[in-house]
C-alpha cells in the first residue's frame, strides 16, 4: 500500500461514523459500474502488455484508490451490521 493509501487508511479508520442498519446495507452494495469494470480490465491487459500511458497509469491508480476507500468504507458498514 502506498504512503498516501496509508494516510488515508488512517483517516479513514478514526472517522467517527453513525449508520443506521439501513444506510450500512446501502454503503455493502456500492460497486463500480460495469463500464468502469470494463475500463479496469482493459487497463490490467494493457498492464500486462507493457503498454500502459503515463495517463493511463493514473486512470488505474485511480481505480485502486476508490477500491480501497470502498473496502473500508464496506468494513465499516459490516462492523455496524455485526453490532445492531
């Protein structure tokens, strides 16, 4: 993980959230499109190949990002889920 991935992580982790059983049931359900699924598989071929842009490399890293800020917002919603 990088050091900004890190930071936000921490962030992230003290933010002092409330959800209703509900709101954590919406958050579990937030999922890339299936155009940006596509988009993503396109850019891990091309990963693959060798044949990434410089603007591309960042398209992706984007997509890393939300991944991980949907994970931990999801773990949030589960932690929620397992106390109610």
């Amino acid at each position: 993980m990088s050091m900004t991935l890190n930071k936000e992580a921490d962030v992230l982790s003290r933010l002092e959230v409330s959800l209703t059983p509900e709101g954590a049931r919406d958050l579990l359900k937030i999922e890339f499109s299936s155009q940006d699924r596509e988009r993503m598989r396109e850019l891990l071929e091309k990963a693959n190949q060798g044949t990434r842009t410089p603007d591309e490399e960042r398209e992706a890293t984007d997509f890393e990002r939300l991944g991980h800020v949907f994970s931990m917002l999801k773990s949030v919603a589960r932690r929620t889920l397992k106390h109610t």
